[in-house]
C-alpha cells in the first residue's frame, strides 16, 4: 500500500508524517464533524506545519478523503456480499455489514458526520457522493444484479433513513433496538430491494 | 377553528393579523428554512411590528409550529389510513399519502427544511419530533397495531431516507422515478414494517 502511494524521490519519513497526519486527521473528523475541522487543528495535532499538510493533500476534502478510508472498505466489502454465497441471504449479510459499521465508534461517526455535513454544505454532498454513494454504486454494478443503480439506491433509501432516525435524530424505540433484531427488521427490505423483480413491481402500478 | 383560537376581550381584527403572521411565516419557512428565517423578516413580509409577532406567538418555534399546520394534518390523515380499508393496502396508502405529501411543492418545502434543520440545530431535531414524529406516533398508537411505536419508527426509517436521498442529497436513479414507481417501490416495505408479525421476526434473530 505504501509503496503505492510513494512517489520516486521524496524524502525518506514522509510516509511517516503523511501517515501521523492522516491519523490526526481521522480523529478530528471523527469527534469534530468535517465542517468543524480545520487543516490548522490537523496540523496541530500531528505536530507539523499547515503548509506541510496542503502540501501533501492538496484540500481539506481530498485529506477528509484519505481519512475515512476504513469506511470505504464499505464498498469492497458490499461488493464481496454481493458477489459471494446464497443470493436468497444478500440483504440479511448487507444488513449485518452496514449495522455492524455504524455500532462500531470510529466508521460510525465518519458517516454520521458525513452526512450531517452533507445536509449543511452543499460542496459536502457532492463529497458524501464520491465517497459513499458512487463506489456503493460501482460495487452493485459490478454484481451480477440487473437494474443495478435502481436497486443501489433503493437500498441506500433504507440505510441513509437507519443512520438519520437511529443515529442522527435517535427516535425511540428504534434508537434503541439491539442491534440484532434492527438487522432482522431491515433484512427482507434490503432483500427485496436487491433481488425481487423490479419491473414485475413497476407493472403492476401500470 | 377561528372561534377556537380567539380568546375573550381582544380587539377585532386580530384574527386578520395572526393570519397574515402565519401565511408570511409559511412562505418564509418554506422557502428559507427555519434557521435562515427571522421574526423580522416574516413581521416585514406581513407589514406588521416584529414586537407584534413575538406578543403572539411568543418564540420561532411555536411560529414555525403554527405556520407548519398544514404538513401537521399528516398525522390525522396517517391516522385515518391506518384505521379504515383494508389491512392489505395499508403500506401502499401510507407510501401513496406520503410521496403525494413531498411531490406537492409547499408540504414538500417544509418536510425538507424541517429535516434539514433537524441536523443543523439540536432545538430543532426536538422541535421535528414534537411536529412530525410525536403526532405520527400518535396516530399509530391509536390504530389498531401491535407493537405501534417500534412499527412507527420502523416506517420512519423509510420514510426519513426517501426524503434524505430523493429530496436533499438527489440520489439518481431514485431522485428522478416517477411518483408511482416509487410508492411501488416502497409499498411492500411498509407493509411489511406495519403488519408484519414483529415476534416471528425477533425469534428468527434469537
């Protein structure tokens, strides 16, 4: 991996400092929200200069881009789900894979605050599309699914409306369902939304 | 109605103000927002005193309570799907009600901002459940449901993501399907969070 992103004839140790600034900047975003997070807070907290930062990243969107990366494993993950094993379980293992990333603190609060900052800046939702939306959708193109996009975000429907009630607005007793029966409930959406025939449903509103 | 919110020994006239008060309110917050619109802004757009409006209605947010009425018969109208008709289409009524409620431009209006504000402002995220989760709740309390509030909020999570991917983030394909497409879309799913045998569903978990 790191030998991916090194580019020939840079210092030895910027790996180092790129890797201290990235952390700094995965738990600025995480606790602060990405429009609460300044490059001079990153800066400060990995202990280099601002101008260092920019100078490896460029923006604070393209930093923000490189700090939530564990998040977007996501969508290699979901690109596996939907791939791999019995097509009739695809939703309960979609189900179980989003619940069990946002029970976990760190990925929970990257796309928490993600979205939150989606809502208030206009430049954020653009971000919250390369980051999530499209490699989401790129893992449902790459199944063997057919309406692809349709069923991505009919799905994407669902999770988006768990984060919001359950994590964002904590309305009760949703807020507070274990985990388990949450992804019971969810499951057979999901499943229906990713394997039932679409134009069958399409017909019959014809 | 206007008989109801009169008090004794007021002068004549003050009806026709309040509704003045109101209707600029409503414009205001649909088109701006709750948090981008001011006291003085709806007093200046009713030509009335800012102290007058504050003398009636005492805060922003009962304003914005009492300009919201009509997003606020939601409720009742959720109430009435949910008591008479057939239990079999009571997920395609709830989604027909509902996607009908965010395609007609001023409810839609105020749904969005409603929500949008929700996440910006944490008074507002209350103010959200006291309009719109609380009476919905209600309304699901008072049907003949088991299990009404977890098959409320079950729906709200559905209901919450078609408005955050379809009205705010502008997910496509979802953002663009017509209207019946996407009651069809979503029908099954309420069906299923509404009439469901819950339990069956809890002991497949355990």
């Amino acid at each position: 991996m790191d030998k991916i992103i090194k580019k020939a004839g840079r210092r030895p140790g910027q790996n180092k400092t790129k890797t201290s600034i990235v952390a700094a900047a995965e738990a600025l975003f995480a606790k602060e929200g990405f429009d609460h997070t300044t490059i001079r807070a990153i800066a400060t907290q990995a202990e280099v200069d601002p101008a260092l930062v920019m100078h490896y990243f460029g923006s604070k969107q393209a930093l923000f881009i490189a700090a939530t990366a564990p998040s977007q494993q996501m969508p290699h993950k979901i690109a596996q789900e939907l791939s791999r094993g019995n097509p009739e379980t695809m939703g309960l293992r979609l189900a179980t894979l989003f619940v069990g990333m946002l029970e976990a603190k760190p990925t929970s609060h990257i796309v928490v605050n993600a979205l939150k900052a989606a809502i208030r800046i206009p430049g954020a939702a653009a971000l919250l599309k390369t980051v999530l939306v499209r490699p989401i959708l790129k893992a449902f193109r790459e199944s063997a699914l057919d309406h692809a996009e349709l069923r991505a975000t009919l799905a994407q429907s669902q999770l988006v409306g768990i984060v919001m009630t359950r994590y964002i607005l904590k309305i009760e007793p949703l807020a507070s369902l274990p985990p388990e029966e949450l992804i019971a409930y969810i499951a057979p959406t999901l499943q229906r939304y990713l394997t039932d025939d679409l134009n069958n449903n399409k017909k019959e509103v014809l």
